[in-house]
C-alpha cells in the first residue's frame, strides 16, 4: 500500500479533447513541455537509480507504479502544473524580444520546471511501503530496497529543483518556494493515519468549526478545528498536497514579470483554486468508477458523506480494519447520500474562483488556453 491514491496526482479528462488543449496550449508557449523534464530524466545520476529498478520488477511496490505514471501518461493524465504556469507567465510578460525579457522567460522556464520536479520528488518521497522492523526478514529485502531507491529518486529530485531555485538568485521567489516546502511538510502530520501512514478523515464534528479562507499570506495554514468539518479539512489536506505549491509557482512567476503585489495574491488564489478544482474533479471521477481500487477515505466525497452518516465513520476509525476494506460496499453508501452533489458543488465553485482571478490577467490568447483546461 502506498500512502497516496491515484487522485492525488492524477485524473483523466476526456482524451482526445484533453490532447488536444495541451497542444494548442503548446504551441502558444512555443515548445512541448513534455520535454520541460528529459534534462533531469536523462542525466546520469538519474540513470544509475532508473537502472536499480530493474531489480525490482515483478514486485507489488508503488515506486512501480509511480514510475510507469510519470514515464507514460505525460499528455494523458497528469495535471499539467508546469503548463499552466508558463501560460499564465505569457499573458503577464511584454511581448518585446528584449535581452531582458529573454532572461525573463528562461527564468520562468526553470521555475515551472522546478515546480513540477518538487511535486514529483514529493510524490515519489510518500510512495514507501511501512514495514515494521520485527517483520524484516529475507521475505521483505526487495520491498526494503525499493524504499531506498525511491527515496534516493525523490532526494535527487528535490535536490535539483533547490538548485535550480537557487540559480534563479531571488530572495523574494526562494522564501514563496520555501513556504510551499513547509506545508508538503507539515500536511504529512496532519491528522490521524493508519499503519500505512495512510491519511484517515477526523470524527465528524458537531459544527463548530471555523470558517478557513485561502489567503496568500505566508504564515502557516490554519488547520485548527477543522478536523471533522467536510469541506474545510478537505480544503486543508488538498493544500498540503501540492495546492499553495501550485500557489506559489503561479505567484512566483507573476513576481518575476514585476507585476503588482496585488497581481501576486491573484495568481496565487487563482492556483489554489483550480488545484482544488480539478482534485474535486479528480475525486468525482473515482467514486462514478466501476473499478474495484481502493478510494481515499479523506476525498470530498468519503468527507461529506461521513458527515451525513456517522455509521461510514465507525467503519473506519479502526486502522486494524483498514487493509480488509470493502471499498466496493464504502461506494455503494456513498452514493446513498449527498456527497456526490455536494463535490460537484464544490468542484464548480473553485473552477468559477479560478477562472475569475485568471480573467483579471486580460483577454488574450494564453487566459484563453487556461480556461479551456479549466471548463473541460
């Protein structure tokens, strides 16, 4: 078991009409980004860890997994963050063919590449199997080995995007980086866990929760009381998942442009919110899925349908009970209740949210692009 589901990382939209935005969007940045990574794919070092997978193929590890999603499913699943950001930094820069403006652009290059290497270290980092030490044996060396390898791949990624960061010589950019760092952190001892260190949702609460708005202030998020409060804790957890990360590369990119602070706290909220956006999205998609893999017991829907049902809550508060699941019988009461509207609520109020702070950014060809990855 790995401590992420698939939704974590990726969805899938509509294939053919999700290509092609990609391309469109493409061809208005001027490359394919799925490229943005060959440099870090291809370098040595990160050809000597890909070598030490080999040893472990037949195996049930999630670095398996992980690896085949990154390597496969560039155009056809994953949320094209780097994308995104190179769009928004388009419809913010002069359109001159200065040295400066050059500079300018490479710059925003490498901080959306950076962005996107911090996820995926992130990502691979969490996909470790927990084994405890008095059931180490002969049985689990392959599975001890994987852990390494994967934590030797998340380190050489993370490592990278720091110095790629540290390239680009702005105070201001490292400090909104850092923040971002700080809540992946801090979002992996947030609320309780199972063996697995697999997130497990907070006992429905009676309403006394507070009511959290995203801001871009800096300081760190303001996760109490919102434990047991579906869409407040859902908001949290999707936050310290990669959402003010997101944040922060869409405000850092509008920071390099010399664009008003005012400029700033828009990019930022709008990343926020299409981050929360397509993870509801995400999320909706998983519970309508016929397929028999488990489903996040801290998703949007799982959240509200807890809070409708308490009984759902009994069945998983027990983490001993965790591995024998049936998450088959979770979905079939899921659907029972409201959750399922509830999340598609909560889904079409952060894309409207994204898509009004992205049109603050002007009417041209690059917010045009955004909102199509948005609508679909």
């Amino acid at each position: 078991m790995t401590n992420l589901t698939q939704e974590d990382f990726s969805f899938h939209p509509p294939m053919p009409q999700w290509s092609k935005i990609i391309r469109e969007a493409e061809k208005i940045i001027g490359y394919p980004t799925s490229f943005m990574n060959l440099r870090w794919l291809l370098s040595d070092e990160f050809a000597n860890l890909a070598v030490q997978l080999r040893k472990i193929v037949g195996s049930n590890h999630p670095i398996l997994k992980t690896a085949k999603t990154l390597l496969n499913n560039q155009h056809n699943n994953l949320q094209p963050w780097g994308l995104i950001i190179l769009l928004l930094s388009k419809a913010t820069n002069e359109s001159t063919h200065s040295v400066q403006n050059t500079t300018l652009v490479e710059h925003q290059r490498m901080l959306a590449e950076l962005t996107e290497m911090i996820r995926t270290g992130h990502y691979i980092h969490r996909g470790l199997l927990n084994i405890p030490v008095e059931e180490r044996d002969k049985t689990t060396d392959t599975s001890m080995f994987a852990n390494k390898i994967a934590i030797l791949i998340g380190d050489y990624l993370l490592v990278t995007a720091n110095g790629m960061l540290a390239r680009l010589k702005n105070q201001d950019l490292s400090y909104l980086i850092s923040t971002a760092l700080r809540d992946l952190s801090e979002g992996e001892f947030f609320g309780p866990r199972d063996c697995q260190n697999l997130p497990l949702p907070g006992k429905p609460s009676d309403g006394n929760s507070i009511n959290f708005k995203i801001s871009n202030d800096t300081a760190p998020l303001n996760n109490s009381n919102v434990l047991g409060s579906p869409k407040e804790e859902w908001m949290i957890r999707t936050l310290y998942n990669g959402g003010t990360l997101f944040g922060r590369g869409c405000e850092g990119a509008v920071l390099l442009a010399g664009k008003s602070a005012a400029e700033q706290k828009q990019a930022y909220l709008f990343g926020c919110h299409l981050c929360l956006a397509w993870q509801a999205a995400s999320e909706l998609q998983k519970f309508s899925s016929t397929s028999k893999e488990p489903v996040s017991l801290v998703s949007a829907p799982f959240l509200f349908a807890i809070n409708e049902n308490p009984e759902l809550y009994d069945m998983v508060k027990d983490v001993h009970k965790i591995p024998s699941l049936d998450f088959e019988d979770i979905k079939a009461k899921v659907a029972e209740t409201n959750a399922i509207e509830r999340t598609k609520l909560l889904y079409s109020d952060n894309a409207s949210k994204a898509i009004r702070y992205i049109n603050m950014f002007g009417n041209n060809e690059s917010v045009d692009a955004i909102k199509r990855f948005i609508e679909t």
